[in-house]
C-alpha cells in the first residue's frame, strides 16, 4: 500500500528541461535549448515544447523523428562554435511548399528555435525552476534581443509569439496551464489522480468525508482538502483552464454539488453515474427551474463510451473526454 506521506504529485511538464539545463551551467557543460515557439496545423511538436541538449545527452521533447533528430545535430554543431547565435527556422511539412522544406509531408508548419545557454543564462534558468516547482508562475521571454528572460507578472495568453524579419519574441505562461478538480475523492477518483498527474494538470481532490482512506493515501493531488458540499462553489475558480469532475458518494451529494457550479463559468464539469441516475439528476434541476442551456453544459454521464466496469477503466474514460475538450479550439 502506498504511504500517505508518499507523494507522486506530477510536475509541470518543462521542469526537467529547465532543471537540466542550469545543472549543465553550473557544471560548465555546454547546454542548448531547442523549443517550437509556434506550430500549425499537423506537427510533430506543438507550441511551448522543449528539449535541453547536450554533446552526449537529452532531456524533453520538441516532437521526435527526423526533424528533431536535424535540429539536434544542429544544436550540438553550435555547442562547440564559440559565440554562436540563437538560430530560428521556419519548417513547413509539405513537400510542395517553395521553401523551408522541412523533408515531413504531415502538413504543418512550425516555428523552431535553438538557443545556445550562456553562463550568465544561470540566474534566469534557476529562477524558472524555483517558479515551476512552487507553482509561483511567472512569464518566460526569449527574444532576438534581449535573450532568455523572467517576468515575475503572467500574459492572458499561454503562448504569444511574433516575427518580423531578424525580430522575433515568444512568451509563455509558466506551469501547468490546466486545473483539473475532482469532487470526490473515492477509488475512482485515486485512479483518475494517478492518470492526470501524467497529462500535465494541476490537480485538486475534494471531499466531504474527513480521514477518507483513499483521499488519505492519494499521493498524486498537488492539493487536497475536507469541505462541505454546500459551499462547494467558493472551491472553484472560474476560467478556460477549469475541469470539474463530479464523482461523489451518492446521489444526493452530486445533486448538492452539481446545483454549486451550475452558475460557475468554467471550462468544463461532469458528473458521473449510470444513465438512470444521472436521467434523475437532470429531472430533478429541471423541477426547480434551471434552463436547458445550463443543463447542456453538463458532461453526464461523464466519460468516453468504452464500456468501462473497473475504476482504472473508468478513469481513463474520464481522462480521455478531458483529453477530448482540452484539444477542442475553444469557441
């Protein structure tokens, strides 16, 4: 059994690239970062992804394959050229496009950046991995001009970049960019805490049981508290980045539940249960007068049809409609 004390609560995705990377600094070792600053389309590495490189190892991703194998070899050519620039090129993925060939035929297009670290990149590199690992957030800047920088205030935008002949700048918003909040914290919700810490959300479990065993022993929340259903509503914040999983002990704890969030403007909320609770559920709020429109918001019951008995089974149905909506062009 696992220790309460344990914890496996995931880390933001980019973590281990940036811890990498100023670990090589300190060491003196030459260290390169590779990142997609913009992606269209279909390609083999989206937006934000990264990779620390060295002569002899690498940490993350920017998408595998052969274009991640050219861009390698061309960061590890730059390591051993004294003072060589950041180099920015645009890949287009079909082989009819006039230039910028990138040798794929998937379609897309990307933007991608392979920036020699400096010494004097240390600072910024170890402050990046403090924000990540306290969740403190913050801004990251790469620019033609200015380099590598933190901001210590956020964009509204996750990612925001721009070119313009030799300019260029790109900004992200660091750490988890998605809060997944499970009501309910039962053995279906330890299963899916297991599956979402490896999906890059930041995680909350909450029940109204306290000394609950299967809250006690989830080692994969990054926060978890005893609350009252009734006040449900002031636990969750609003916004696009908001998943609510409703998977209480019974009936009359998800009605009391689900009438908190009705009203609340969140990305997403779901409840689960079999067709015939979830049909009384839907009765029952349409009895006391909650529109239509409201209800239609409502994923119930929740997950992919993939006939799922087990509670692992279950959570990875559920994992995979938050999957399903977080890739959904928003509007």
């Amino acid at each position: 059994m696992i220790s309460a004390a344990a914890s496996f609560a995931s880390v933001p995705r980019d973590l281990p690239v940036w811890e990498h990377a100023a670990a090589c600094l300190r060491q003196q070792v030459g260290v390169a970062l590779l990142c997609v600053l913009d992606s269209q389309g279909s390609s083999p590495g989206r937006q934000g992804f990264k990779m620390a490189v060295t002569a002899d190892m690498l940490v993350g991703s920017i998408g595998g394959g052969i274009m991640e194998h050219k861009f390698v070899e061309l960061a590890r050519t730059l390591l051993v050229t004294p003072e060589a620039k950041p180099v920015l090129r645009h890949q287009i993925h079909r082989k009819e496009a006039p230039a910028n060939r990138s040798g794929l035929i998937c379609s897309g297009e990307q933007w991608v950046l392979v920036f020699p670290l400096r010494a004097a990149d240390l600072e910024t590199l170890e402050r990046t991995v403090r924000a990540l690992r306290t969740h403190a957030g913050g801004q990251l800047q790469l620019s033609a001009g200015r380099g590598l920088e933190l901001h210590p205030t956020t964009s509204v935008a996750d990612f925001h970049f721009t070119s313009n002949g030799p300019d260029w700048q790109y900004t992200e918003r660091l750490g988890f960019r998605d809060h997944a909040i499970l009501v309910g914290a039962g053995h279906v919700g330890l299963a899916l805490s297991r599956v979402l810490a490896t999906l890059n959300f930041e995680l909350t479990v909450l029940d109204d049981r306290p000394g609950l065993n299967t809250q006690l022993q989830n080692p994969f929340a990054h926060h978890k508290r005893t609350i009252s259903y009734e006040r449900l509503a002031q636990e969750i914040p609003e916004g696009s980045a908001q998943y609510v999983v409703l998977m209480t002990f019974g009936y009359r704890t998800d009605l009391i539940a689900l009438r908190q969030l009705l009203q609340r403007r969140v990305r997403y909320v779901g409840v689960m249960g079999s067709a015939a609770k979830i049909q009384e559920l839907l009765t029952t709020l349409r009895a006391e007068g909650v529109p239509e429109n409201v209800l239609a918001r409502v994923h119930a019951p929740i997950g992919l049809p993939i006939h799922s008995r087990t509670p692992e089974e279950i959570a990875i149905s559920i994992a995979a409609e938050l999957i399903q909506e977080r890739n959904r062009p928003l509007g």
